[in-house]
C-alpha cells in the first residue's frame, strides 16, 4: 500500500498486479439546519413510523477489485475533489474489497450532524450490552429544547412535555435529524463521554465527537451556552448582538480544527464495519441501517444520484453560515446495488461559499462514479469470471480498521 498526505489507498492486492499498481498509484462535523432562524413547525402529534428492516445477508471477500475499475474510480474521486472550488474531503470504499478511494482523505472536516450517528450507534451498543432499554417511556420537555431544526419543539412545549420513548428518539435524530431529539437521547445514553468511550471501545479512529449540540453551536457562533436559551430565541439574540470580530475569530477557529471533526476515511471505514456487522449485533445493525434508509434529509444530495434498484442508508450534516460561509455541508452513506454489492461513501465540505446546487452536483457526482465502477467490475466479472479469484491478502494499515 503507498500511504501519502494526498493519497491513501487501502486495498487487497494480487502479487501479479504489483508492478502495474506501483506504477499507476504514485500519488499514492439545517436541511439539518438549512435554515439559520426559527420558524414555526408543522408536524403530526406523531412519532415517526418505524422503517422497514432490511435483512440481507452480507457477503465478504478479499479478493481484489479490477485493477482497471478501481484506477478509475480513483481517477474520478481525484478529479471531482480537485475541481471544486472549496474545502472538501471525498471517500469511496468498495465494502466486499476494501478498495478505498479518496481525495484528501486523512485530514479532518466538520461532520455536524452527521454526529447523529455516533449517539445511535453508542445507543445501540448499550442495548447489546443489555445496559439500555431504547422501549422505556421518557419525556421531551422545554428544557431539553436546543436550537436549529428541531422538529420535537411543538410537541415539547405542551404541558406536561411530550411521552415518547429512545428508539423514537433516535427515529426523529436519524431521519428528521432533529437537533433536540437528538440530545435527548443523548443524555439517556450518559453524555458525550459515553459516546466517545464507545467509539474507542470499537476501535474507531478519526472520529471526533463534540460537546452536544446546543454547546458545539453556541462554541461556533463564539458563545458558550446557556441553559435559560433552551426552547427559546436567547441565542439567536446574544449572537447577533456579538462583534463582527469575535464571530469571526469563533468561526474560523472551528474550522481550522473542528471539535467534531472527521476523516473521510475513518468515516468510511466505520460505515464498512457498520454494514459488514462488526459494530453491533445482527439485530441493532439491521435497525440501525434500516433506521438510516428512512433518512429524509438531503434528498437532492447523495439520493439524488442513484440510480434505479440503488438504494442508500445515509446521514446529512448542515453547519452555520457566516458572511456568506458554511461550516460544513456533508452527506454520507452506505449505498447498495441492485445485486446487494455495497460502497461507503462520504462527502465532506468544510467551509464554501459555493451555491447549495454546485455542492449537490459534487454529491451526485460521487455517486455516480461509485455507480459506474460497480459496472465496470461487473463487466470485468463477466469477461473474467476467474480474475478475482486469485488474491493474496489484504494490505491493512493503521487507518484501515476492518
């Protein structure tokens, strides 16, 4: 494997294909908050309803990709990484191979809610751990109000609060990507701390897992919250009161090195465990991606470049805008084939002030490339029935955690 700052390849490789890869491969944290201010929120009396599980089983080789294929891919995934005019970190990995192509793959970019994830996943560890019951009746009430989108906050302000249970929590956290709903659960679970003793318990590397995020919001916008602002406009009021000088000071400062912040790779790599059953139980994997397919967040992102019979479990991410700037705008997921073959994938853009269309366009773009390799290798497959069938082993490193 040749591991350099701009280029990481993870991948099995046959000792007849050494020569051509060592010649070809030299360079080697919304609609989450997509609005920035309140407005006023219609939503059912309802909890979501549960999404369909999918059961599928999951086949896994180490058997290499086509070496033609797979050198495309990484030709695509360089080209649309270097021609957008903005901060952006792009990973594909082929789950049945390992395969992992990337542009700025190592350094680290703000996931925002794509941290969703994490406090599910340390949800649903606990409840193999039998230490968590995701059933047990709990309440939402204004003072567990944050801010951004937050679609439980009508509910949440009636008397009384709203009933609801965790695995309805997490169904609102997943799919709506409800910033409360969220921190609801997360505080049932034991705080960021419990999240970030999970992902260390699993081995996890390159992920970063903020304060909560009523304190990572309040940290960006140069503030540091305040529990009296929960269910109300306080926020929104003390930030825009704040020099010019001191938001931008904060905003620049996440940036450079964002508390939440993660690596493309890692972020595929953890999606490759996640699909392959290697981070929960059969069944907490099966809700969790099922949980993921009902995503209803940016549909004209990742979604919008599937083709038929595709389908894909995913987690968007959306970060403030200042002077015309956003703190990150991401998408990542776990697509699947018509034929059950699957690719992590993650588009992570840090700051841009590019339009919301050209961000989308770089998302479905990315898919399409993940789409036309799967058909390449099925070309190759058929013309070669036996190429794959020769491999060695797989080259594994220190970010590669399979």
């Amino acid at each position: 494997m040749t591991v350099r700052r701009d280029k990481v390849h993870i991948r099995p490789i046959p000792l007849v294909l050494l020569a051509l890869l060592a010649t070809a491969c030299q360079r080697a944290e919304p609609l989450d908050r997509e609005a920035q201010l309140p407005s006023p929120v219609r939503i059912a009396d309802l909890a979501p309803p549960a999404p369909t599980v999918r059961r599928e089983p999951v086949v896994v080789t180490l058997a290499p990709p086509a070496p033609s294929a797979a050198l495309a891919l990484d030709g695509a995934i360089e080209r649309l990484g270097r021609r957008f005019p903005g901060d952006v970190g792009l990973a594909v990995r082929d789950i049945q191979t390992g395969w992992t192509s990337h542009h700025r793959g190592l350094d680290y970019f703000p996931q925002q809610s794509v941290s969703k994830l994490w406090v599910s996943l340390a949800a649903l560890d606990q409840v193999d751990g039998g230490t968590l019951d995701l059933s047990r009746p709990l309440t939402v009430r204004a003072k567990d109000l944050t801010l951004f989108h937050q679609p439980i906050r009508a509910l949440a302000l009636r008397p009384g609060g709203f009933q609801t249970t965790g695995e309805d929590l997490m169904i609102r956290a997943l799919t709506q990507s409800d910033n409360s709903a969220n921190d609801r659960l997360l505080k049932e679970i034991g705080g960021p701390d419990a999240v970030r003793a999970a992902l260390r318990g699993k081995a996890i590397a390159g992920i970063r897992f903020g304060p909560g995020e009523p304190r990572l919001q309040a940290r960006i916008a140069g503030l540091d919250w305040q529990t009296g602002w929960a269910g109300g406009t306080g926020f929104y009021t003390a930030r825009d009161a704040l020099p010019a000088e001191t938001r931008r000071a904060a905003f620049d400062q996440y940036l450079a090195n964002p508390i939440d912040g993660a690596t493309p790779i890692a972020m595929v790599d953890t999606l490759a465990r996640l699909r392959r059953g290697e981070l929960l139980s059969p069944a907490s994997t099966a809700k969790m991606t099922g949980i993921m397919e009902e995503t209803r967040t940016g549909a004209l992102r990742l979604k919008a470049g599937l083709r038929p019979g595709w389908r894909l479990a995913h987690k968007t991410g959306t970060g403030q805008v200042y002077q015309g700037e956003q703190a990150g705008y991401n998408d990542v997921g776990i697509l699947t084939s018509p034929d059950g073959r699957s690719y992590a994938v993650a588009v992570m853009i840090g700051r841009t002030s590019r339009p919301l269309a050209e961000r989308m366009k770089l998302m479905q773009s990315v898919v399409a490339a993940t789409i036309a390799y799967d058909a390449a290798l099925a070309v190759q497959r058929a013309a070669a029935p036996t190429a794959e069938s020769n491999g060695s082993g797989s080259v594994r490193s220190s970010e590669d955690l399979d």
